[in-house]
C-alpha cells in the first residue's frame, strides 16, 4: 500500500488490495447515478444494481477502516420526479445498518454562501417545473447529505493532534453547513474543497489516513495536503487522475510558498 498517491481502476477491486484496518476516515462522494458522463464508469444503473454497486464498495470501506473509523458519503438530493435517479434513503440506511456500520449524524450541507441570504445559493439545479402555476411546482434541490457512520467505536482509540480552530469547531459542529458549490468544465460533478476540508479536520487527527475511493479530479487529496493528511484516492479515468495530480503538486507548493512567508 503506498500512501500520497491516487490508483487507477474500478473502487470495488482496488479496495481489495487494501489490508484491513488501514484507514481512519473515509471521504467521498460517489457517483449520484442520474446519467453523468464519467468517460469509464455508468451513471444510469438500474436501482437494484445501484444499490448492489453501493453496497460492493461501502462493505470494502467497512473492511478496510480502522476498529475506529469514520466515513463521511456525500449523498445528493433525490429528485422524486425521476424514478431512476439516485438513491432512496430508507434503502441506504438499511444497507449501511445491515454492513455494520453505525449513523453517526447526517449534516445538510446547503448550497449557499451563508443562512441569511438564499439569493447566494449556487448550483446547477434550476428546474421549476410549472412557473407560477400549481401544475406541476417543483422544489429546487438546494441541499445535500453527508452521512456520517462509524465502524465500532464512536471515540477515537488515541488522541493525536486536531488542526483546527475553534472558529471552526463552533462552526462544523452543527449539523447545517453553508457553503456555495462549485462549477468545472473538467469534471462533471466536482464538489468544492470545503466538503473534505470540514469533514477532514472535524473527525480526523494530523497524520491520519484518509481513503477517498472516488476520487475524481483529486479534492479530497487536496484537502488533505492542506490539513496535514495522508491520502489514498482510487479513480477510474486516468484523465481525472492526471487532473487531480496537477492539483496536488499545485497545492504542495501553495503550501511551500507559505511555508517560506
């Protein structure tokens, strides 16, 4: 197992070449199945083998995290008006229950730039089905879920080095975060920095591995270079892979620049 790097293949059998318990957080975002072109995976599965791609890749997480670990599963909204589209709760917390995980909490994250000003809200969704009209209104998905399960222990079995603030602390200790999404002409569903940046500094310690199997164009490797963490990102595209290796190296030396200030 090398840590720091980004391997290129299908999550659900890189993950098997993983020893069990080497992970202490899990970070990611897998793919909604509402019909994104990847370039090598499919996005348009049919429900029951959505839920069999889901459950293949969160019992291997299972496997791998630490007697202590955690995984933090952004989950996006589900659009009711499209049956195929996404994944139905009830279901998913049956599957994870049934794996062994533990709900530690689930946090909204609401796409906008602060509480007090909806008009900052930035995403793709703009349906409203009937303008104006009760036809057909349709809400607009402002919001997502970021699941937090735990594998056995709710504590950490050691007390290493926390990283962030106290600013911080007051703010990701509650279970509605505001902060804006992001748009990428490289990547079809990129999510910004701040998700794994939060996620990473409010339940992991410096030092703590960090396993993203969705790695994408290398978000969750960003923001763990910035906290201090080490990585492993599984991806299937290897164009996201070289995309996410420009990140970091980019990010390294962001980091180095302000080393030297």
């Amino acid at each position: 197992m090398t840590l720091d790097s980004i391997m290129c293949g299908d999550c659900r059998e890189v993950l098997k070449t993983l020893p069990d318990g080497c992970v202490d957080c899990c970070v990611t975002s897998p793919p909604y199945n509402i019909g994104l072109d990847y370039g090598t995976a499919d996005d348009r599965k049919s429900d029951d083998d959505y839920l069999a791609f889901t459950r293949d890749y969160l019992e291997q997480c299972y496997r791998v995290l630490k007697d202590d670990g955690r995984v933090c599963l952004n989950i996006g909204y589900k659009v009711s008006t499209v049956k195929e589209a996404g994944i139905d709760y009830v279901e998913l917390l049956n599957l994870i229950n049934s794996i062994g995980y533990t709900l530690r909490e689930t946090i909204i994250w609401v796409k906008s730039k602060r509480p007090d000003d909806p008009q900052s809200f930035c995403g793709s969704n703009t349906a409203w089905g009937s303008w104006m009209s009760a036809a057909n209104p349709i809400c607009r998905a402002r919001m997502e879920f970021i699941f937090v399960l735990n594998k056995n222990s709710f504590k950490k079995h050691h007390r290493g080095i926390s990283t962030m603030t106290r600013q911080e602390f007051m703010d990701y200790a509650s279970t509605v975060w505001y902060f804006p999404a992001e748009r990428s002409r490289l990547h079809k569903a990129p999510f910004p920095v701040e998700l794994p940046y939060r996620c990473i500094q409010f339940y992991t310690y410096h030092g703590d591995v960090v396993l993203d199997p969705f790695v994408g164009s290398g978000t969750t490797a960003v923001a763990c270079v910035r906290t201090g963490r080490r990585y492993i990102g599984i991806e299937q595209n290897p164009d996201y892979i070289r995309m996410a290796e420009g990140r970091i190296q980019q990010e390294k030396q962001q980091l180095k620049n302000r080393q030297v200030c």
